[in-house]
C-alpha cells in the first residue's frame, strides 16, 4: 500500500520543484500561517499549515480543502 505522500509524488513529475506557499491561513483549520510554518505539497504546490495533523487531512482530501484552481476554500475572496 502507498502512503498519501509516495502516490503523490508518483503525480508528479520527476524532479519539479512544487510552486511555493503563499497562502496566510491554513487551508484546513484556517489558523494563521507564517513563513516558517510547515508546508506540505499538494498538486504541485506548496500549502502552509497550522499544526501536525493538517497535512494528513489535507493530503487525504485536497478537494474537500482547495479549489479546482489551488486557492484554499477558506481563502478570503
């Protein structure tokens, strides 16, 4: 069985670098994020997350957390 993160990075393609975070909240609880906040890839880029535990969610169901497009649901429009 893969991991969330093995299978994704299979999607990728080999050796492209994810585009960097730029997001100030976390997609999946919606705390604040700075730029040493830990990241995680998702769809080739990069997310800014809150706390262990964020990273898992959002990798297990990137839709239910992001846009079509990359933009966090909970981005403010």
């Amino acid at each position: 069985m893969l991991t969330p993160f093995l299978a994704l990075s299979l999607l990728a393609a080999p050796g492209a670098k994810p585009a960097p975070a730029t997001n100030t909240a976390c997609p999946v609880l919606g705390g604040k994020v700075t730029e040493k906040s830990k990241t995680v890839a998702v769809r080739g880029r990069e997310y800014r997350i809150c706390c262990a535990g964020c990273d898992a969610k959002l990798l297990k169901d990137p839709d239910k957390f992001l846009e079509k497009d990359g933009t966090p649901r909970n981005a403010k429009k």
